[in-house]
C-alpha cells in the first residue's frame, strides 16, 4: 500500500480522523461535538511528533512524509474545521465568508511556508525546533472552543466577536514573530485547559 503506516504517524491519522469527524458534526449542527473533535484534534498534534521523534532509525523518506502528513492533517483540522463551525451555527453574511476564506487561506500558507523551511532546518541540523515562527494552527484547538464556550454569554455580540476573532488569528497565522515552543508542562497546562474549556462547555449546554 501506498503510504506510511508505523506508529510514528497513527496519532496524525487519529487526528486527521477527528478532524473530519468533527466537520461532518459541524455540517449536521451538532456545534458541541465538532468542538470536541477539534479538542481531541489538537490533543493529538500535541504527541505526534514527539512521538515520532522516539523512531531514531527513520528513513529520510519516512522524516518528508511526517511533515506533509503532518501539516496536510492540520489544515484539515484547524484550517477547515473551525470555519465550519462558525458558518454551522449560522455566521455565514458575505463578510463572515470572506474572513473564514482568510482564515483558511492563511493557515495553507503558513503551514506552506513550515514545510518548506523545515525541511531545509533539517537538512542543516538534527536539533529539535525551539521557536514557532507566526502563531501556530494549532492554537485554534484551544482558542476556538473558549471563543464558543461564551457564545450564549455574549449574545447578539457573539457574530460581532466571533468574526474579528478570526481575523486576528488569520493575521497571526502569517504575521512574522516568534513564540517559544512550549515544553511538557506547559503542554500539560494546555491539557488541563482544554478540559476546562469542555466542561464550560457542556455546563453552558446542559444549563440552558
């Protein structure tokens, strides 16, 4: 079969998974468990390539696909999905359309631009990434779901909010910075509040 199948990609496929799941959810009006999706989406990226760097004897071949594979997932679930979501409960005016075409096109370049530059990072070094350049994709499985876990909170200002929202991370996607790559307990942080941001959410829902 075509492709690469150890464990040093089954997290991105996982996640690739949820990411898709997560839309369909989306399109179906199920806002909650889309949201979910992309939480575990972004819980996934957080261990696939620290796992995948545990695999000393992979192939050059094996390090190119990781990458693509890698940022081809992440667009699916933090480029597409957060957009749907949006557009499912019902923020879809031409301008909204327009900022999440922004959105999306911002992370297809800045995940462009990554690939590119990684490869040839690594080409030069086998040390480990220490900054982010631009605000990862990423980010989205985390700021996303809080932007939505106030959503019944801020009302008839939420399309209002929600859509800046995204403009500015669409901004921060290929805006020319550096944030420092965060280590196991600052991805633990985001693990913990992840879990606060679900049962936000699910208390927002079932208090209603």
């Amino acid at each position: 079969m075509i492709g690469f199948y150890n464990y040093t990609v089954i997290l991105t496929y996982i996640g690739f998974a949820c990411g898709s799941v997560g839309i369909y959810l989306a399109a179906d009006g199920k806002t909650n468990a889309a949201i979910l999706m992309l939480l575990l989406a972004g819980f996934c990226d957080m261990f696939d390539g620290k796992i995948a760097k545990r695999k000393t004897d992979r192939t050059e071949s094996e390090k190119r696909f990781g990458i693509q594979i890698d940022s081809l997932s992440d667009m699916i679930c933090f480029g597409i999905l957060p957009p749907v979501i949006a557009f499912s409960v019902g923020m879809h005016t031409p301008l909204q359309i327009a900022v999440y075409t922004c959105y999306s096109l911002a992370a297809l370049i800045r995940l462009a631009y990554f690939n590119v530059t990684e490869e040839i990072r690594q080409k030069k070094t086998d040390e480990r990434r220490k900054v982010y350049e631009g605000l990862p994709v990423t980010s989205s499985a985390l700021t996303i779901p809080l932007l939505f876990a106030f959503r019944h909170d801020l009302g008839e200002y939420f399309p209002m909010t929600a859509t800046i929202a995204y403009a500015v991370i669409a901004v921060a996607f290929v805006t020319r910075f550096t944030l420092k790559k965060p280590g196991m307990r600052i991805m633990l942080l985001f693990i913990l509040i992840g879990a606060l941001e679900l049962a936000l959410l699910l208390y927002k829902h079932y208090a209603r």
